[in-house]
C-alpha cells in the first residue's frame, strides 16, 4: 500500500491509491479531544477538495477506536469545531467515508460509525454507548442515528443499558455493515473502494423502521425501571423516540439541548466524579516506581463462600490456584461450591462449559499446606477469629518460601496484631474481598504498619490483574467501607429508637438511592454476623457511647432475617412485611429509655445518614487511612451501593456543602457518643469555605 501522508495534530492522513485513510492517534484511547476533533474536520475538507481521492476510511492507531469524546472536557467552556457539526459534516461528505472500528469504539467513536456512510468492525471489536454511565446521553446525533440503523427499541436498549455490543451482534442488528476476520484496515479500504462511484447511503436519509409495538412498550419500561432515580435514560427514551417523528438535524437540536442540561447536572458531575476516581484509587502514594513481585501461582486457605469465590476471582483472571481445607468432606464442598459459581455463569450465557472445565483444570485441591510450598500468594479465608488467623499465619510462614506474601481477606480484625510475632511480618497485608468475590468489584488492600512497599505494589498488582477496583487503606477496625457502614447502622438504629422504623428507614435509603435499605440488608445477611462482632466489641465500649441493644434483642429470640424467616422483618412467601412484634419491641425499647417517640421524615434519615458517613469518611481520611476522599467513595459506591449518581459521601457532602454537613451533626455532638463528635478537619475545611475534592489533589 504505497501512501503519501499528512499529518494535523493527533490525525494522520494517509492516502492509500483511490481512497484515504484518516487515522486518529491520540492514546491512550484516541478521545475526540479538541485537537482529535480539528484534525479530523482539516482531514475531511483535504479529502473532498482532493479529485484523486474517491472515498474515505476512518481508523484510530492503537488499542482501541476512538472510545468516546474526551470525558475531561466536560463542564468546561466548549471549544470548536464541536462534535455534532463535524458529525454532521462526515454525514454530508461528497465522498463515500467508512469507519474502521477496533478495540471498544464508545461513545463519540460510536457516534462518528454512525454518521458514516458504511461501518466496517473487527471481529473482536466492540461498540457501545455508554454516556448514561455518566448521566449523559449520546450528543453527536447518536439518539438520532442509531434507531435508523437498528431500530428504535434496540436504540433504546442499547443507549439506556450502556451496554457493549459485540462485533456479531452490531452486525445482526444492522449497525455494522461488515465483520473483519481478517485485516481490519483491508476490510474498510475494499468496503470504501466498492463504494467508489455509488450513491452515498447516508443513515439521516434512512426512517427508522416500523417495530412491534408490545415490544417497544417493553424495552422503554425497562428502561424507565433500571433508572432508579437516574435522569438519563429517560431522556434518552425521550430523545431516541424524536427519531421516528423528526429529521436528524431537528432531532440533534433537541438531543443538543438535552445533552447540555445533563452535562450540568448534579447526577453528571457525581458519575464524571466516578469514573476518574475508580481510575485515580489505583495511583498509590508511597510505591511510585516500586517493582511487584510476579504472582505466577495463589494458594487460598478455606473453600468456604469467600474462599470459593475468590478462587474463582484468581482462576478467571488465568493463574493457577491451590485450595486448602481442613479435611477432605470440607475440601469437597469447597469443590463443590467453586462448580456451583461456574454452573451458574454457564447458565447466564457468560461462559461456555469448555471455559469452565478449562479453569477449573488450573485448581488444586489439597488438605496439606505444604502443597504451598512454591505459591507466590496465599489468601487466608478461614473463620473470622484473631487466635485462629494468626496460628494459621505462622503454620503459612513455615509452609512457604521466604518471600511468599501472605494476605489475609479478614473484614475487621487487626492486621498489625494479626502479624505481630510472624518472622516476616512484612509479607503480610489485607485483600478484603466483597461477596461474591467473584462478582464484586470492589478490593480494600489494607497496608499493615510492616508491610513492605513491594509486597504492597503486588497486592496493587494482583488488584489490577484481578479486574478490582483496588483501594488501598490502613489498619483500623473494619476498615474504610465497614468502619463507615457501622456508623451507618448506629445512626439508623438511633433513629429507631427516636420514632422510626425499619421500613421507614430503608424506604428513605432506597428512594435515595440505596438498591436495600440497611434493616433489609441485615435480613439478607444475617444478624448473628454483626451480632458476634458488637459482642466482641462490647467489653471496649465507653460507657459515653449511645448504643442501641434492639438488634440484640432479636438475635437472642432467634431471629437473625431470611434465613430463619424473620428478622428485622417477616418472610412470607419469600414476601418481606413489616413485623409489629418488632415494632412492638421497639416502641417498647423507647418506652424503657424513657423517650417520647416523633416523627422522623425521609429527608431527615437520608441528611442524618449522609452526614455520618461524610463525617466518618473525614475522619478516616485525617487519620491517613485513607489516602483521599475519592478513596472513600469508590469504596463505598463499588461496595456497599451507595448509589454512584451521587458520586460517593464525601462527593455528595461538598455538594450538600459542609456548613449544612455540620449543621446535621450538630445535634449528634454529646446525643450520640464520642464516635459521633464532628471531625476536625471538616470543621477546619468548613470553616476556610473550602471543599473536601481539595484533598482528592493534595500532594
Ligand atoms: N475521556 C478522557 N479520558 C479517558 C476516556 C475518555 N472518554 N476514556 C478513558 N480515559 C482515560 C482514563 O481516565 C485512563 O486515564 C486511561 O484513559 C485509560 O482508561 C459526544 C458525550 C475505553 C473501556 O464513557 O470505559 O462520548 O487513569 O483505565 O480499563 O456522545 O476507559 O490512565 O490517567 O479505563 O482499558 C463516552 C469511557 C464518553 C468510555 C478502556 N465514552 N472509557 O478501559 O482503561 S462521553 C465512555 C472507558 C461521549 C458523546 C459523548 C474505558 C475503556 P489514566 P482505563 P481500560
């Protein structure tokens, strides 16, 4: 392919004989920056006034097509030439163009497929539009253009999910004209070269094709359900449906207008929050430039619900596992167990058996530790219980080389104490999984005083290879995300005993935001969990700490939620209903402390229980704990379902703004013991008018 080559910015382009080929190169995922954007309009002006060019390719260097527009310019002044009008100006080229799409074209590399006159996409490609994901809707004609080509229900499905659609699937649906087995750049210069001469087919001329009204009808209901509070994908219910009644020009001056309103939207700016954030958790203060040490091979210590999770964690990720039990009964519903998590993504279509028997052929099974001899890691997942963690540490220390690491997957207890009198308590830190290991995204990596900055940089690593999103943090009970969550918990069992009930509280948390309230989580958990915690804490605590003993009380009448039918709530027919035993024994409660029971509105229960966790989250982070705010809130939106629409408690309190903050806690100073006292450097940031973000930067 002999080629002359010009170059403007991040665009390159090539002339390949008849046809040019415009290669945009802007990595790490060729974002339709401003100069992306110029170089591309510069680009197509060149081709059209150029007579020995018949037709264009549009391409991207490197891993992947253009994955969207470059989602750091939002909320900033927007620069020319803009998104939509260069669209609209590939649209109306006099020349045929064709978009090669590779890696995961998203976004604004979707949009700019769709404006093009044919769309040509490697096999192993990708395309989707995710702007929902940050309460935005596709705003260069993307509303307009995809039901054209796919129908609008599809569009729909496709835009209000932020799904990916796979190469196949793009072109069973009619948004991908050809599947590349082979060369991709091939494919779409001989897709180009046979449009040479044709009439142009561009989508804006293109009505979108009549559909099934019942299945319409069911897509946009679904839709409009999964919003849960999100404004986004109603309005892009809105938009797609102007496609069957407007021109794409008047239509993508609506979806513009709709487009602007959400960029400036609070849900916008928390989901933006979101995403840089779940990026920036992974930059680590303290081992820049550190090397990790290879995990070529993990062992893990129980096959019990974590322990068979993370299993599956390790073997999805293509490392060889060596699973420990107790006894071979134990070893064997371990086993078990592991197939379980297996047969059930092979049920949902996310794994083919020959997958599963592939994986599974790089597990273990053993009841000798010194089948660990060579591992590279070993995961504890045994019993929550310091005695028996920190016997199976030493017995783990002599079993394995000197520079095994030795991680301990506890969701509370002591990692210092737990490696204290080890020989190399420097191999130890925390990998805190979320249940189900397998599925939850969410890692808490917990430093130890003693750990080593290596070691560290390979639970960074591992985290990484893993597919988590790790968050690093210190030594302290429970944590970033239990600390705050048992903080949580009190507030709400404080509230309790002031006039709410549970329904009341968890329908507050699930009109917030919240997917369970926190009573319904108990019941779906299990009381004894935290019942056994608070009565290992119960000798620690001061006598100045509000406690409420209700929880207490349930347990010791047996009920510890679903499993036993009843708990906070009753179960009936898998039904959960308020329970007026519990309400009796509440109101019974208040009584015997001698508190006059009111009424505790929504508003308040949602201000009293952000408020905690933005003064805790504070607090975690003054104490170094946590390295910033934007810690805190991966941890707790990736973990614990604090809806990412708000972006996190600690985002959420400076958009709330932290005087008001204070102001809830106020009353709590004194009411509800010393771990309610408001922290220091929130009363500090609050009062120089500053924010907590201004932490997220701090050296
Ligand atoms: N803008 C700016 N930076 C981006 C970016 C983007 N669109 N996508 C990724 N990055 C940065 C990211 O912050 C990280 O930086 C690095 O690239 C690697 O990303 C008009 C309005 C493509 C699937 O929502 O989903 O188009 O941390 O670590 O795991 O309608 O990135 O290294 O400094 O995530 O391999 C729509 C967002 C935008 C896709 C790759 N597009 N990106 O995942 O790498 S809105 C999206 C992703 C839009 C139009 C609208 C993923 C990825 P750093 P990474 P990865």
């Amino acid at each position: 392919m002999s080629s002359t080559q010009t170059q403007s910015g991040p665009v390159r382009l090539i002339a390949c004989g008849d046809v040019a080929l415009i290669e945009i190169d802007n990595p790490p995922v060729n974002a339709t920056s401003q100069a992306v954007r110029a170089g591309l309009e510069a680009a197509i002006e060149q081709v059209e006034a150029d007579e020995t060019i018949g037709a264009v390719v549009i391409a991207a260097a490197g891993r992947t097509f253009v994955a969207g527009a470059d989602i750091s310019e939002f909320g900033k002044p927007p620069l020319a030439p803009y998104l939509p009008a260069l669209l609209n100006r590939i649209e109306a080229c006099r020349k045929p163009v064709v978009v090669a799409w590779h890696g995961t074209a998203l976004g604004g590399g979707c949009e700019i497929g769709l404006a093009a006159h044919a769309r040509v996409i490697d096999a192993r490609g990708m395309i989707g539009l995710p702007e929902v994901k940050l309460g935005l809707l596709p705003g260069a004609g993307g509303t307009q253009r995809l039901p054209r080509l796919a129908g609008l229900a599809n569009a729909i499905d496709i835009m209000a999910s932020g799904r990916m659609v796979p190469a196949r699937e793009a072109r069973s649906l009619g948004i991908a004209d050809v599947v590349a087995e082979g060369d991709l750049r091939d494919a779409a210069l001989d897709k180009a070269r046979s449009l040479i001469g044709q009439p142009i087919r561009r989508t804006a001329d293109r009505d979108v094709a009549a559909e099934d009204p019942q299945a319409l009808a069911e897509v946009e209901a679904k839709a409009a359900r999964d919003a849960r509070g999100r404004i986004a994908p109603l309005k892009i219910i809105e938009m797609a449906r102007l496609a069957t009644l407007l021109p794409v020009a008047e239509g993508m001056a609506f979806e513009r207008k709709a487009f602007l309103e959400l960029v400036g939207s609070a849900q916008s700016r928390a989901l933006r929050h979101a995403f840089f954030a779940e990026r920036e958790v992974a930059k680590v203060r303290g081992i820049g430039g550190v090397v990790a040490r290879p995990v070529r091979s993990v062992g893990i210590i129980g096959a019990g619900t974590m322990g068979a999770g993370i299993a599956v964690a390790v073997l999805d990720a293509g490392l060889p596992v060596t699973i420990i039990e107790t006894s071979d009964e134990a070893l064997t519903r371990g086993r078990d167990r592991i197939s379980g998590l297996y047969d059930r993504s092979i049920r949902s279509g996310r794994i083919t058996p020959e997958t599963k028997a592939a994986r599974l052929g790089k597990a273990t099974f053993s009841t000798d530790l010194a089948s660990l001899g060579e591992a590279d890691l070993v995961i504890e997942a045994v019993f929550e219980d310091m005695a028996v963690k920190k016997q199976l540490l030493a017995r783990l220390e002599a079993a394995t080389r000197a520079d095994a690491i030795l991680a301990t997957n506890t969701s509370y207890l002591d990692i210092n104490e737990m490696a204290a009198g080890l020989e190399r308590p420097q191999n130890v830190l925390g990998l805190h999984f979320f249940s189900p290991a397998n599925v939850m995204k969410l890692l808490e990596i917990v430093k130890a005083d003693r750990t080593a900055p290596e070691v560290l940089a390979t639970g960074v690593a591992f985290g990484k290879t893993l597919k988590k999103i790790a968050v690093v943090c210190g030594v302290c009970d429970g944590f970033i995300g239990n600390r705050i969550m048992a903080r949580y918990r009190a507030q709400c069992e404080f509230m309790l005993e002031e006039g709410a009930l549970p329904q009341d509280i968890d329908g507050a948390l699930e009109a917030y935001g919240f997917p369970m309230g926190p009573f319904a989580v108990q019941d779906l958990a299990g009381l004894e969990i935290s019942w056994a915690r608070r009565k290992r804490l119960a000798p620690t605590r001061g006598p100045d700490e509000r406690y409420v003993p209700v929880a207490d009380r349930l347990c010791e009448q047996g009920r510890f939620g679903q499993k036993t039918g009843r708990g906070w709530y009753r179960y009936v027919d898998g039904k959960r209903l308020p329970d007026p035993e519990v309400e009796a024994l509440i109101l019974a409660h208040s009584a015997a402390r001698g508190i006059t029971r009111r009424r505790i509105d929504a508003e308040e229960i949602q201000q009293r229980v952000v408020a905690t966790m933005v003064n805790e989250g504070t607090k975690i982070v003054a104490e170094g704990i946590a390295q910033r705010p934007l810690d805190v809130d991966v941890v707790l939106m990736n973990g614990y379902g604090y809806p990412a629409w708000r972006g996190g408690p600690m985002h959420e309190g400076d958009r709330i703004g932290l005087p008001a903050i204070l102001k809830v806690l106020k009353p709590m100073q004194g009411r509800d013991g010393p771990g309610f006292e408001a922290s220091q450097l929130l009363i500090e940031i609050a009062a120089e008018g500053g924010s907590l973000a201004q932490l997220n930067t701090r050296g």
